[in-house]
C-alpha cells in the first residue's frame, strides 16, 4: 500500500504515527538480524519501515525490504540512490522491487565515493542527482511507486537552494518528504512553513535521532552539519562518559521534541525515527508518546500479523498448527493461486507444494548454526527425559525457540503455563496449543483481536509428539465418557493416522463475532499428535 493512502487514510481519521529506520548491516548473520529486530518492532505497529542503501549496495537493501514485506506484516521504504549507477541498473532495481510487491521508493543522490567529496557525474548514462532520478522513476513507471524525497530544515549548504531543489523533486513526481535530522523544533517549524511558502504542499515528516552514544552523536551531527542548542550540549557534557545515562538522555530529548513536532508542527502528525538498528531506545520513545500514539490502544485485525501483500488482503483463515511459524508458513503458501477467505484451499492446486527449507527464515536464520542450536537445546540428550526437558525450558521460557517454534510463547499462553509444564514433563511434547476463552472482549487484552465491541471465543486445544505407548493410553481415555467430547487426530512418521473424528470438515478453534462481522479465524483437528521417532535433529 502506498504511503500516501495510509497517511490520507490517517489524517481523516485525525491518528498520529510513527516510522523507523534501518540501515543494511555489513555481514549475512546481522542482515538476518536484523530482518528479526524489524519483526520485533513491527509488534508496535509502524506506519512503514524504510531501509537505507549503503555503498551503493542496493543488493542487500532490495533483499531486505523484499523479506520484510513478505514475512514481517510491515509496509516498507526501499532507498534507491543514483550515485556511481546507470539508468539501466536503476531500472533493473526498480522492476525487481515491483515485482516484489513494494511499491514505495525514497530516492536519494547518495553519498560520494569515500575520499571524494566534489565526486561528480559526468556519464550522460547517469544521474547527475535526485531530481534527476525522481523525473526518470516517474515516467518510467508511472504511478505505480510512492515516491519518498529528503528534506533538510537547516539546508546543508545553502538553505534557499535547497528549498529550489527540493521544490523541483516534487514538480518531478515526488509524493512526500521526510527529514533530515535535526535537534531544534523551531527549525522544522520554519522549514515546514518555507516550504508551503515556495508551493510545497505534499507530506512532511520530520526526522528524529535519538541519540544513542555520546561519540557517535558528534560524528553524524559534523558530518550532517546540524545545530545542536546548547541546552543539549550541556546536558550531555557531564554525562558523555556513561552510555546509559547518554541513552537515557537522548531518549528524553527525543520523546520531547516529537511531542513538540506532534502537538504543535507538522499536518501529518507523524515522526521518522532513525534507529540505527537498535530497538530498546525506540520502545522506550514509543512508551513514553503513548498517549499521543495510542499504540496501546490499537486493536489486532487478526490474531496474526496480516501481510502487507496485495495477494493475501483477503487472508481471514490460517491453520491453526501453523501458529507458532508464521513465516514458515508464510513461505510455504506464497505460491497459492489464492489464500483462505473462509473455507481452506486445495492441495490438488497445482501452485500447493511443500515447504521449503531453503528460504530465508527458516533454520539457518533463526536458530543459528549447530554451536548455536546445542547450546540452546544441549549438547546431545543421553534419555527421553532429556529430550522432555527441552520441551520444559522453552515453556518457562529459559529456550526461545524450537524447530517447531519460531518466536517464544504468546501471551496468553501463560494461562495455561503450568499445565503445559506438567504435561511435557510426561512424555507429551506440545508444540502447538491455547487455552479457551467465553466470549472475552475483543478490546480485551491478551485474547482480543478483531474490530471494538465484539467477542472473541476459542476452544481449547494440544498439539504435540508422544510416544505410540502414550497415544494408546490416550485413545482409550477418549472412549471413557468423561472424555468423550474430546477429538483426536494423531499421525506417525509412517503416514499411519488414528482419529475419532466422525467427518474431516474443517473446525475452527478461534472466531470473533459482532453484530456485524463474523469470521473463521483456523480450523483442522483439535488434537494433533505425533510419533517421537519423527523428531530429526
């Protein structure tokens, strides 16, 4: 979705916002990093999450956001710059974005190449700037992308220039501006003003740098050229020795310049936060703006974070058992001719296939290589009970993750925290499960999802891998009518499957209801077991 629409879609409903901004890591292992600190934050619910381009790598920046709008449920802004580029490797960067579905652009000029400050561009096959380069995106592909530009309150050089360039970037098609940094509100406040008095009247974000350490805040603010009051200066001149306490600091200047720019300047009601890939400072901002953001007040639309992509907007059903690895199945499901919308497709689709091991979520991203896998779940079980206690330690939440498992346990899964613990400790290794819920509140926090003044109810269900010996005991206390309500499903490594269940139509374990929205969130058995012997390493 454009950032255009959603900011147009905000202001009518008179909302504030905030973005981030990630810059590519150096090495493939923090690139994957990354793309799971963007998953962690998108939980706070950003407008968008842009995604600068470094050294002229739009390689790494393009796989990045193309991984975070399939698997993270969060739109993105792909820097594109014109430095050191043709027109022809522009336009094979800008195809392979469309094709990927994103549809938003910030374009840049770039930074020169190391050591040459007055680098310039002589090639008649390339840019010689960003207008320039907005001009060709815009003719070459129409309306299809977003275009982002950067503004700069204090100007770089020479401030009337850069407000005539910055006039001529949007003449040339450019649909919104953010800001470069700047640490005076009565700068944006200006800025904002100059350009509405020169004709610019597209979106303006401002730029927010929470400062994060005292030597890396001196260094971005001489290379950006920034005024810095000296209110800040002096605050952090006693502290600039203690990390913590410049953090700390940094995040209270933030916090009190967007509820300046928020209450006080910008029509968009909306902040860009440069996070420099780091997550705790912009939990801390976001906390702290709370009653301005309202984050904690957003509801969920689905128990899952819905895709940004425009094939699954109709995606209101997934299978329950999948729960616990959304970008597994995320992955395995991309090719689907077309998603659930209350009822569950057809593996005889010719676009079903198996899942795939090779994508970039999967086991070498999340779970690290083998160090890393036995330092997590042992170094090699020597009995069951080993095998048991692993089970046991990612619910009480000393393992984060298991094959089964791609994040630690939701919320609400706490209410049934111990029961869990008992019954893993037993020889039943659970990998999937929820407890019931009566018609709890959809506002109602942790098992509420789904639009205000509407009812959300879930069956109680398991799904884990036993023993042949325990899904004998199991069987037989189902035919027991204290238990005959109970439904099973269990099937080995074999393809051997046992059930009670008198028909195989779909039964949903979750749905909302209201006067006027009813919907199957998943279905499939309430009970799914397994053989032990199907664990692999």
């Amino acid at each position: 979705m454009k950032i255009t629409d959603k900011l147009k879609a905000l202001q009518e409903e008179e909302k504030a916002f905030f973005s981030l901004e990630f810059f590519p890591p150096r090495t493939d292992r923090a690139q994957k990093n990354l793309l799971v600190r963007i998953e962690n934050l998108s939980e706070i619910d950003p407008l968008f999450v842009s995604v600068t381009c470094s050294n002229g790598r739009h390689d790494i920046t393009l796989n990045i956001c193309k991984l975070a709008h399939k698997f993270s449920g969060v739109e993105v802004l792909m820097h594109i710059t014109c430095v050191g580029r043709s027109r022809e490797e522009v336009r094979k960067i800008l195809e392979e974005a469309r094709a990927a579905g994103i549809s938003n652009v910030l374009v840049l000029r770039g930074d020169s190449p190391t050591g040459k400050e007055n680098y310039s561009q002589d090639h008649p096959e390339q840019f010689q700037n960003a207008t320039e380069l907005v001009r060709y995106t815009r003719k070459e592909f129409g309306d299809y992308f977003c275009i982002g530009v950067t503004g700069y309150p204090e100007g770089r050089l020479d401030y009337q220039s850069e407000l005539k360039f910055l006039k001529e970037k949007v003449e040339c098609g450019a649909d919104f501006i953010i800001t470069q940094v700047f640490f005076d509100a009565e700068a944006f406040f200006r800025f904002e003003n100059d350009c509405k008095g020169v004709g610019i009247n597209i979106p303006i974000i401002p730029g927010i740098f929470p400062i994060q350490g005292y030597t890396q805040f001196k260094k971005v603010t001489n290379y950006l050229r920034v005024q810095v009051p000296d209110r800040i200066l002096q605050g952090l001149e006693p502290i600039k020795s203690d990390d913590e306490k410049v953090k700390h600091f940094g995040v209270q200047i933030a916090v009190d310049m967007c509820r300046r720019v928020l209450q006080n300047g910008t029509s968009t009601k909306g902040v860009h936060l440069y996070t420099l890939n780091l997550e705790t400072s912009v939990r801390s901002i976001v906390n702290e703006l709370d009653n301005v953001l309202k984050v904690s007040e957003r509801y969920r639309p689905l128990p899952w974070k819905p895709s940004v992509e425009n094939k699954r907007s109709s995606e209101d059903v997934r299978p329950i058992f999948w729960a616990n690895r959304p970008k597994s199945y995320v992955a395995r499901t991309e090719e689907w001719d077309e998603f659930p919308n209350g009822r569950w497709g057809e593996k005889a689709s010719p676009a079903f296939r198996d899942v795939d091991d090779s994508h970039f979520y999967m086991r070498g991203a999340l779970f690290g290589d083998s160090n890393a896998r036995k330092k997590a779940w042992g170094q090699a079980p020597i009995s069951e009970e080993d095998v048991f206690q692993v089970f046991v330690d990612y619910i009480e939440g000393k393992v984060k993750f298991l094959p089964w498992c791609e994040t630690p346990l939701h919320f609400e899964t706490n209410f049934i925290k111990d029961k869990l613990v008992e019954i893993n400790r037993n020889g039943f290794l659970t990998i999937n499960s929820q407890p019931r819920v009566n018609g709890a509140m959809s506002t109602e926090k942790p098992f509420g999802w789904g639009p205000p003044n509407g009812f959300v109810y879930q069956k109680a269900y398991i799904e884990f891998f036993t023993s042949p010996k325990n899904l004998e005991k199991l069987m037989n206390a189902c035919k027991e009518k204290k238990f005959s309500s109970l439904t099973y499903h269990a099937i080995n490594v074999n393809g051997e499957s046992h059930t009670n269940c008198k028909t195989q139509k779909p039964c949903a374990v979750s749905w909302p209801t209201s006067a006027i929205y009813t919907s199957r969130l998943s279905h499939f058995a309430l009970v799914t077991l397994g053989y032990v012997g199907g664990i692999s390493g």
